[in-house]
C-alpha cells in the first residue's frame, strides 16, 4: 500500500480525471465571472471593458447593501433554527424510549424530499391573510392579529427564511443524529456512573465530538443563507418592492431582466468572494481537535 501510494504516476493518474470535471465544471466557471464582471455585457458579443466600473457602481446601489442584509438575516435565522431544532430532536429520538421512534425520524425528514416549490405553496397557504392557517390560529387562541406576513417590507425576508429553515431542519437532524449514532454508549455509561446528568453528558460528551458535524451543519446553512433565491422568487419575486431581495436574486434581477450580465456577474463575484470567507471563517474556528468533557 505504501508502495502504491509513493508512486507518483500512480496517484496522478487517478486524479487527474476528477481534476479535469473539477476545472471544466467549477474552476472555469468561477474565473469566467471575475473576468465577465469587469465588461459591460449584454450576454451576447464580446461587451466592452470596463475594468472595475461594476463594482464601483455596485458599493454605491443602496439594493446592494439591502440585498447583502437580507441574505445575512437569512443565514443566521436557518441556522440558528435548523441547528438548534435539530440538535433537541435527534437527541430526543435518540436517547429517550418511546414507542414510534422511527416514525418520527421519518417524519421530521419528509420535508426536504418535497419539492421546494410545493413547500413554497404550502407556506403561501399558510400566510395567506384571508384564510391562511397562521390567521386562523392566532384567531382561535383569541388574539386579534391578522397579518398579510408576505406583504410587509420589514419582515417578509424573515417570513421567507421561516420556510427554508422548516424545509432543511430535516436534513441537519439526519446528520447529527448519525454523528450521536457514531458516539460509543461507553462513554455516557462512564458519565453516569461518576453522576452526571443527561444534560451534562451532552454538553460535555454529545457536543464536542459533534465538532465536525456542527462544522459542515454550519458551512450549509450559512452558505446557503448568504446565496437564497428559490423561496423569494416563488414567494415573493423579491417583493414588496425589492423588499426581499438578497444577492443572488439581485444578480439575476440584473442579468435576466435588466440585461446587464456584468453587473449582474459583479454581484456574482462578490457573492463568491462572500461564501468563501465564511467557509474560511467556519473552518478558522473549527480547526482545534474535539476533545470530551472539556479537557
């Protein structure tokens, strides 16, 4: 084995195909929206440079920084939702004995098997200010608050992120219940017999030999945060207004229905730019080696 892996040749053979998909798919891709971002582009022809002119004019649109915020606010409400919703549920199912335990499991994963755009008209339904089942439920307890939730400019983005947040949960509960899975029983034996409390055992056993788990649980919802557009496209087509807009809504806005495909691809670029510093952050602060109890 060491032999094989020594050879060179060898090692070069088997990667070089991955490495050619990685650069015609990805790599190629990726420098061809630096390199458009600097012309003034319709999508066809050549286009003329520009050098820089997109992003100058891109730090002084006020839609921008609007959009920027939104997929900022995004990110963080799935995250803290979906993280911490699937950390109570997949330690819940795990540890207590209950009767239907695999229904549950099942369950709380339909959701990301739907489709995103029946998931989305599930949602408007249940917004909905006429008949929706949030009105009526508000209705039923007594509480006189009836809300059109799409139609306001200050917290549709949040109505928005409420969705994928219900959608995805399912798919981060999966993986941190197989991460509790891969956790010898040995360990939490130990910790109950030097007394510690179920809580306990999981603050100082369950959590830190989730690190890696927590860390790619974290690289998905947050990248995916920053660069939403399914939901508001269906929900609200960014609206009210621009309302509901983030980046990469923003950079189809501007290529797709204004024609500008560099401005659009400048938006593109810092959207890159974005989710690669947060991927480098993530893993900044994720880098030391899990250890139990604290210790």
């Amino acid at each position: 084995m060491k032999k094989f892996f020594g050879n060179k040749l060898a090692i070069l053979v088997f990667t070089l195909p991955t490495l050619i998909i990685f650069s015609l798919m990805v790599f190629y891709p990726i420098t061809q929206v630096f390199y458009k971002s600097l012309f003034k582009w319709n999508g066809l022809g050549s286009g003329s440079f520009i050098a820089f002119d997109n992003f100058l004019r891109l730090f002084d649109d006020k839609l921008f920084f609007l959009s920027n915020k939104n997929g900022f606010i995004f990110a963080a409400i799935i995250t803290v939702f979906q993280l911490l919703m699937a950390t109570v549920l997949a330690i819940a199912v795990s540890t207590l004995k209950m009767k239907g335990r695999n229904f549950f499991r099942i369950a709380y994963f339909i959701p990301v098997v739907l489709s995103v755009t029946v998931v989305c008209q599930l949602w408007l339904s249940i917004y909905n200010s006429d008949y929706g089942l949030l009105n009526r439920f508000f209705e039923t307890i007594g509480l006189d608050y009836r809300q059109n939730w799409l139609a306001d400019r200050k917290h549709a983005i949040y109505a928005i992120a409420i969705v994928n947040a219900w959608q995805w949960m399912g798919y981060q509960f999966a993986l941190i219940l197989a991460g509790i899975k891969s956790i010898p029983t040995s360990f939490y034996e130990a910790a109950q017999i030097d007394g510690a409390t179920p809580v306990q055992a999981h603050m100082k056993i369950t959590m830190p030999l989730l690190k890696e788990t927590y860390k790619f649980c974290l690289l998905i919802s947050v990248t995916g945060g920053i660069k939403a557009f399914t939901e508001m496209f269906i929900m609200t087509s960014g609206g009210p207004g621009t309302s509901s807009y983030t980046l990469t809504y923003m950079m189809y806005s501007s290529a797709f229905r204004s024609n500008e495909f560099g401005y659009g691809l400048a938006a593109a670029a810092i959207l890159v730019l974005e989710c690669l510093m947060a991927i480098l952050v993530i893993n900044f602060v994720f880098k030391s080696e899990p250890t139990v109890g604290g210790e």
